[in-house]
C-alpha cells in the first residue's frame, strides 16, 4: 500500500472534546500536530491520544490546559499512532472557538 498524506483540520466548540484524526484500522500514522490561536486574548487547550478508542482518561493527555498567547501557534512532532488492536484517535479541546487545530502527517 502507498503512504498516504494527511491533512486533517477543526475548529471546536468551546470546551467540548472534539475528534481532530483517526487512525485507519490496520494503519499507522506519524503526525505533527499544530493548535493556533487566531484571537486576540489568550486562551488554554488540551490534547490527547484515545489509544484503541478508549473513553478519555488522565493518563491520555499529551496537553492538559496549556495557555497560547493571542495569535500564538503551539506545535507537536512526531507523534505515531496504530490502529492494531483498535482505532487511535487525537483528541482536542479549548476553552474558546479561536483556538483553531490541524495535523500533518503519513499515514504508513
């Protein structure tokens, strides 16, 4: 099978956790994951990895109400995900719709 490229975007509703990738089954993803703040005022967000799907937990959080500064970016490389056993999914949320989310990546 080709590598294929991904290219996955949201915006959120204010703090309401929000699918941003899923992990085909039997695939495995390398993704960058950027989080832009396009407001004037600070805001806080989170992120977090479902491994197989699993309901959210603490230990799942990559980051937990981290502050970006107005107009500020926040990114994160080289994070790999499967879906093996099940589907993992990256998860996000923030305390304000300005807070736009994207993830770049291969999925292999």
């Amino acid at each position: 099978m080709a590598d294929v490229f991904i290219n996955a975007q949201t915006v959120v509703v204010a703090a309401t956790d929000t699918t941003l990738y899923t992990v085909p089954l039997t695939t495995e993803a390398v993704l960058k994951i950027t989080a832009t703040n396009i407001g004037g005022t600070a805001r806080t967000f989170r992120i977090a990895v479902r491994r197989n799907g699993a309901a959210i937990a603490n230990q799942m959080y990559l980051v937990f109400d981290a502050s970006i500064v107005a107009q500020g970016t926040y990114e994160r490389a080289g994070i790999t995900l499967t879906a093996t056993g099940g589907q993992d999914i990256i998860m996000v949320r923030a305390d304000h719709a300005d807070v736009v989310f994207a993830c770049y990546g291969v999925e292999v």
